[in-house]
C-alpha cells in the first residue's frame, strides 16, 4: 500500500510541476502582444492577433487550474488509501 501512496504523490508532484511551467504562458503571451504600430502593415489582422492571444492566455490559465486539480485528486486518493487501510488492520487487530 505505501508503494502506491507514495507513486500517487509522486504523480501528483509532476502535475504540480507542470502546472507550475503552464502557469508561466500567459506572461509569455501577453509579450507577444502589439500595438497598432508595431503591427505596421498586418492592420488587417491585429484584433485577430490580439484574440488568439488571449485565448492562449485564457486556455492555459484553465490548464493550470485543471492540473492542480488533478494533483490535488491524487493526494487526496492517497489519503484514502491510507486511512482506508489504517481503519482496515485496526479492524483485523480487533478480530483476535
């Protein structure tokens, strides 16, 4: 059992990882944004510049989010199991 409490915490370690590294994206979005200047001659396509760039920002913020989430899923399994399974030998220790 505790060799699947502690992959499950591993696990959860890489999710908050990576949640970490995607919650790092929308600053570098938001760098790429331009202003009407710097967009010079690509007028046509600024405000669809500008959209993509905060659906980048506002889907990887989402992604964060859902990666913390499932690491906090998986401490909270490992918990579980834990006391799933001190509850259980206390039990089995009761029975003699």
């Amino acid at each position: 059992m505790k060799v699947a409490t502690e992959a499950l915490r591993k696990e959860a370690g890489v999710w908050d990882h990576e949640a970490d590294e995607t919650g790092t994206i929308p600053t570098k979005a938001e760098g790429l944004r331009l202003n009407r200047i710097e967009a010079g001659l690509f007028q046509v396509i600024f405000d669809t510049y500008g959209q993509v760039i905060d659906q980048v920002i506002a889907r990887t913020n989402e992604g964060k989010k859902q990666m913390t989430e499932v690491a906090n899923t998986l401490r909270s399994v490992a918990d579980t199991y834990e006391q799933e399974e001190a509850a259980n030998v206390h039990k089995l220790k009761n029975i003699y």
